[in-house]
C-alpha cells in the first residue's frame, strides 16, 4: 500500500492534477480527475494501476497546469 501511495503523489506531483482512485472487488478500477471527475484510466487490475502511475505523463500548459481534458505528450 505505501508503494502506491507513493506511485499516486508521483503522479500528481508530475502531472499537476489531483486524482481519486477507485477498487472494485476483483483487482479492477478507474482513476478519475478529482475535482471534476474526469475518468482518466479505467484498469483490470492492480499491474495495469502502477503501470498507469509510473508511465503516464499528460501536457502542461505554460502555467504548469495539467491541460485539460488530459492528453498524453
């Protein structure tokens, strides 16, 4: 759990954006935008999750801000 709590502040930090994460019972999920709900990534399974937070990395605007919707440099 500390590893991917660690995984998820990475990705923030990196990607300017606040996220919300959600598990269902069988290991699957979605991360979505926290503050206005945008699905970013709907996953299979806990893999899928970390690979997800360790490779994504979405545009900046000049200000710093991830753009919004997200895209993918």
């Amino acid at each position: 759990m500390k590893k991917l709590l660690e995984l998820v502040k990475n990705f923030e930090k990196r990607n300017n954006i606040s996220i919300a994460i959600t598990v269902m019972g069988d290991g699957s999920g979605s991360v979505s935008e926290f503050w206005d709900y945008e699905e970013l990534k709907e996953y299979k399974d806990i893999e899928e999750l970390t690979d997800f937070l360790k490779n994504t990395q979405y545009l900046l605007a000049d200000d710093g801000r991830c753009v919004s919707p997200v895209q993918t440099m």
